[in-house]
C-alpha cells in the first residue's frame, strides 16, 4: 500500500508525517508476505503509539493556529484512534502475538490511513487554500 499523490492533503508537514505512516504499513504487509508479521507487529505498535501521538499534536497544533473550525471533529477522530491502538496493543500482549491481533493492525491502519486521511485530513488541506 504504497504512499500515492491523490492521498496528498496539501500541506507539507502532514503529507510528510502521512507517508511516514505509509512507509511502516507497507514494511508490516511485507513483513506478513515473508511469515515475520509476528516478529514486526510489537514494532509498528511501538512506532504508531509514539509517532500518532506526536503526529497528531502536530496536526491540532497546525488546525488551531488556522483557527480550522473542524478542529473539534479532528480532536475526536484522534482520540478514537488512539483509544483503538491501546486496545490493539493489550490485545497483542495479552494474546502473545496472535495472528488475529496482526490482521485486526493491518485492517485498523489501512482504515486510518485511506479513510481519515482522505476525508478529513483533505478537508484541511481545502481549507487552508480557501484562504488563499
């Protein structure tokens, strides 16, 4: 699931934090193809558990100083996520990395990453070139 220009929100400093997620989703598929998804799921779980933090402060920081009025949407959206990638990552401990736990990672990032980025993440994006 490679990084493809029509999921460009328009604004440098997400679409560069997008592909990065892109980047870690392509490697766990390929890590599935070679039977190591296992071994990589405690990985990307760590990754997306720091880098979504940060990605979205970085995100609600930008929409507040444009004074983005689907900040709250987003703000929601956000937190359901991370509520989702804590419960991904119990359910990995406590199933010791169990197939079902590996496929429930790759529907949840495929669903953000095609969903979310493409809807309300653009919406941003049209935002900000409205008010140019």
């Amino acid at each position: 699931m490679p990084w493809h220009p029509s999921l460009s929100v328009g604004v440098e400093l997400i679409d560069e934090q997008h592909k990065e997620w892109f980047a870690r989703a392509e490697r766990l598929f390929e890590a599935g193809k070679q039977g190591q998804a296992r071994e990589y799921i405690g990985e990307l779980l760590e990754f997306l558990d720091s880098y979504t933090k940060k990605h979205f402060a970085d995100e609600e920081k930008y929409m507040r100083e444009l004074n983005y009025p689907g900040l709250p949407e987003q703000q929601k959206a956000h937190a359901d996520f991370i509520g989702r990638l804590a419960k991904l990552r119990e359910d990995y401990e406590a199933s010791a990395g169990s197939i079902s736990v590996i496929i429930n990672a790759n529907q949840m990032v495929i669903d953000w990453l095609t969903k979310h980025i493409s809807n309300l993440d653009r919406q941003i994006g049209e935002f900000v070139r409205s008010r140019k």
